[in-house]
C-alpha cells in the first residue's frame, strides 16, 4: 500500500495539466484500492454542482456533461456532510442517486468521500466495486489519504492554470506596442489592460482616466469591474482631486484609505464598490502626462515598492502603447468595422436564406419574430466582443445575457425559467457566434414546441468539458419529443444541426427524458 501511494504522489507531482492529473489520480486509486470503478467530480463555480471529469468504471460519454447536486446522492451527500459515506448495497440505499447514461446499474458497493484542500471543498471522489463490499476503516482511512493528495493536486494544477493565464496577460501587456498594426479599439485595449494588471497585482479594481481636450479634466474610460459604471462617471477635474494631483504632478500617489479623504472624487461609488486603499502612477509619454491608472483594494493595504514598480512599468507601456494607438489611421478602424459588420450580415443572410425553404408555411409574424431571435444572439456575442476587445468569448457569459432577454419575452401567464449553469466555456467569436445560433435554437424551439402556447416551465442550459470536447446540455420539461420513428427535425433544429456539423465538427443529439427532452452538444477542443 505504501509503495503504491508513493507512486501516486510521484505520478501526481509530475502532472501540473488539470485534465491529465484528474486521470493519473482515478487509475492510480483504482489500483491501489482493489476496487472496479474510481470517479472523481470538481465543485462547479456556482458552488452547489459536482460535475464528472474523469473516471475507470462510468462510461466516458458523461465525462464533462453528469452532474449531481451537492447533497444529491452518495457522493454528493459526503460532500454535504463533510464526511465519507458508504453502502455495501448501493443501489438500493435510499441515498443512491443514478448517473444517466454513466452504466452504474453492474456497480453493488460505493465508497464516497469529499475532497478538500486546505479546508476549502474542491470536489468527491467515489470507488465502486463490482461485488457487494463492506468498506473498513482501512479503505475509508486509505481513500481519504488519497483524497488529500488529489485535492492538493487538483489545487495545484489550478494554480498552474491560473499562473499561466496571468503570465498570458504580462505578456500580452508587454506586446501591447506591437500591436499597434491591428485596428484596436480604444476600449478594448483599455479593458485589456485593466484585466491584466488586476491578475497580475492580485487586486479587484483597476482603472485609467485619460486627459480630455480641454486639458482640465480627467474621463474614466476603463475599469475591469463592470459593476463600476465607469462610462456615466462625470469628469474628474484636474484642481482639487488626488487623480487630478498625480496627473499635475506626474508623481505616484498612495492613499490608504479613500473614503478618509476628502479630496476623492466620487466616493459613493468607492462606497458601493467596498474600496479602500488606491495606489495611483501618472501615464506618461517622454514627460509628457496623458492619464492616470489606479488600482484599489477591498481592505487596507500598503503597496511594496516591487509592487508599485510594477505598476509604474505597467503604466509606461500602456502610456506607450495608447501614444501609438493614436497615431493609427482612421482608414485601419474602419476597416475593422466594416468587417464585422460585414460578418453579421453575412451570419443573418444566411439564415433567412435557410428559411426560404419553409417560407410559404410560416407567418409574416412568425418569420419576423425568429429572425428577431437570432439577429439579438448574434448581437449579443458582438456585445461581449465590444466589452472584451479581441480576447476569446465567454460563452456561458452571452448565454445568460441571451437567457435573460429571452426570459422576459415569455408569455407572463405561463412563464419558462431558463437558468444557465455550469463552467465557463472560451472560445473565438465565429465559433461562439456558432454555439450561441445553436443554443438559441434549441431554446426557442423548446418553447414553441416544447411548453406551447398554454404552458410553462423550465429550461437547463448546462456547460461542462472534459480533456478532449465542450459539452453543453439543453434540457427541458415539457411535453418531451414525439416518437422518434416519426419525428422530423423542424427548420430551426435543421440549422442546429447544420451549424453544429459544418462550423464546429461536432454534433447534436436528442434524448426523450421521462418528463422533457434533452438535447446535447458535443464539440471537439481545438
């Protein structure tokens, strides 16, 4: 037992990628256990959702897409309890919850218990043996030790993950000025930045002011919280601001504790934010200051003065950066909008021309009001795109926008919930334009067909992945799909599949559930 152990630390500590040390720890635990079957599921973001990443016994289709509720099941109720929880006769244990799809019903005895590192829940691990077993406290004490060591690993690998993400955005910061060939927009090079420096500083707010014409006043023009309503923010003068001090003065500014002082404008938004300390460096173009960058923390905090020449550096290559950004011709910006607007365009002239097909079958009104549908996802991608500048999209991010307005629009007598779940799932803006057409489908057909016109419910959109594909799950509860012997894709669901087949090399399937239907997404990672 010893020796195996051994070899699972050193196959762990070998491993930094996520997806390959979730593996090692399945098939190592496996080995060392004597058991069939070892499944290990991570905590979701939202904190109440174990999602399956890897396992030896349940079938791979799951890996990514099976989830359970913390609470739910054996697994989920180890989680719950803080405790390991086992039963020789797992399927009929009043706890035992089923894994669609995952093929448990061979299984007779489960072991569950719930990963931690450094107190904090990360996910469960759970072993399966083929034959009923009473789990001893030598299993239990043996599991839990190898639980320690995947939780430590699990939160290693994420720290690498997260590491490399930071040292991405050093990088793309420090490229900034050569970038200046590409039509970047002044927001979203702004917003670039400000998310940079927030990773790379460890502090929640970061934001630039940049000296308006007049040379009086200072305009807010990025900060990477957006609950920070930077762009109604009125303009910070010059005279009689801590701001307006470091731009006259060209001299860094620390301020402990910015709802002291008196001479920090707008301090009810610094109220509402929860900020306390600010450390302000002017921008500065060979002595010459454009702007200001701040950055604030949610308690009281001194700044190094590594830290603080970090952010000067970080404030002269984005002064730098922004000086060149100016000298750009407006010929390159417009070229930049012609072409996506030229993309949208050539997105919704694609569709209407698929809906030629079936346009003597539909209304004005219905025909109107599909288009309507896409043309707002397809908007809404872009919307993304305008607030993230050329970074990657986050999907699950234009999914809840589109849940949100989609949600509203719903008959008020029988209303469908739409609730988006699951992790964050990034990809380019064509492919996630794709994705989102693909989703939206499915949740208007799911409405139209689904619920009708006299009913209400709830629709599921979940996101998940594993290491080789992004799964996104569309379920409903309504009428479910009629018999799949006669049952013909409608046009909507025709585009669905097309997009799905031909832009993202995936597929789309659909499942009748006992109450709904599921319909799942599969796309290869890139």
């Amino acid at each position: 037992m010893l020796q195996l152990l051994r070899e699972i630390t050193q196959a762990i500590n070998a491993s930094t990628d996520l997806s390959e040390t979730l593996d090692v720890v399945v098939r190592r635990t496996d080995d060392a256990l004597h058991v069939d079957s070892c499944s290990l599921y991570l905590l979701d973001p939202d904190g109440t959702t174990l999602r399956l990443l890897a396992s030896t016994g349940l079938h791979p289709d799951v890996f990514g897409a099976a989830t359970l509720r913390v609470g739910e099941g054996l697994t989920g109720s180890a989680v719950s309890r803080n405790m390991p929880i086992y039963a020789a006769d797992a399927q009929n244990d009043p706890l035992f919850v089923r894994v669609p799809g995952a093929k448990e019903m061979i299984y007779q005895s489960l072991l569950a218990i719930p990963l931690l590192s450094g107190g904090v829940r990360v996910g469960a691990m759970n072993v399966q043996t083929l034959v009923a077993r009473e789990f001893n406290a030598h299993d239990i004490a043996s599991l839990e030790l190898i639980g320690d060591l995947a939780a430590g690993a699990i939160a290693r690998a994420q720290l690498v993950e997260n590491q490399q993400r930071r040292l991405d955005d050093l990088q793309t910061v420090a490229k900034l000025s050569e970038a200046m060939t590409s039509p970047l927009y002044l927001d979203e090079m702004l917003k670039l930045v400000t998310e940079s420096i927030t990773r790379a500083m460890g502090v929640p707010v970061c934001s630039v002011f940049l000296l308006n014409d007049d040379k009086d006043g200072l305009d807010a023009y990025a900060a990477d919280r957006t609950t920070l309503n930077y762009h109604n923010m009125p303009v910070v003068p010059l005279a009689g601001s801590v701001i307006g001090s470091v731009a006259q003065s060209g001299k860094s500014r620390y301020v402990p504790n910015v709802l002291n002082e008196r001479d920090f404008y707008n301090q009810q938004m610094a109220k509402q934010a929860g900020i306390v300390s600010m450390q302000a460096v002017p921008l500065s173009v060979r002595d010459d200051c454009i702007g200001v960058m701040c950055v604030y923390t949610n308690e009281r905090r001194k700044f190094t003065p590594k830290e603080v020449a970090l952010l000067n550096t970080m404030a002269n290559q984005t002064a730098m950066t922004l000086e060149n950004s100016r000298l750009a011709t407006n010929a390159a910006v417009v070229r930049e909008m012609h072409h996506r607007i030229k993309n949208n365009l050539q997105s919704v002239a694609m569709l209407m021309r698929l809906q030629l097909r079936e346009a003597d079958k539909l209304s004005t009104e219905e025909v109107l009001r599909v288009n309507i549908d896409r043309i707002h996802s397809i908007a809404a991608v872009h919307e993304v795109l305008s607030e993230k500048g050329f970074r990657l999209v986050d999907v699950k991010d234009v999914l809840q926008r589109i849940a949100r307005t989609t949600q509203q629009m719903t008959n008020p007598n029988h209303p469908v919930a739409i609730r988006v779940s699951g992790m964050s799932i990034e990809m380019r803006s064509k492919a996630a334009t794709s994705l989102v057409l693909i989703v939206n489908e499915l949740v208007q057909n799911a409405i139209e067909h689904g619920f009708g016109q006299h009913q209400g419910g709830t629709i599921n959109i979940s996101l998940g992945r594993n290491a080789k594909e992004h799964i996104i799950q569309v379920i409903d509860d309504g009428q479910g799909l009629p018999d799949t012997k006669t049952f013909r894709p409608n046009l909507g669901l025709q585009i669905a599949e097309t997009l799905c087949e031909e832009d993202l090399q995936g597929s789309l399937t659909f499942k009748r559930l006992a109450i709904g239907t599921e319909a799942m997404i599969r796309i290869p990672k890139n």
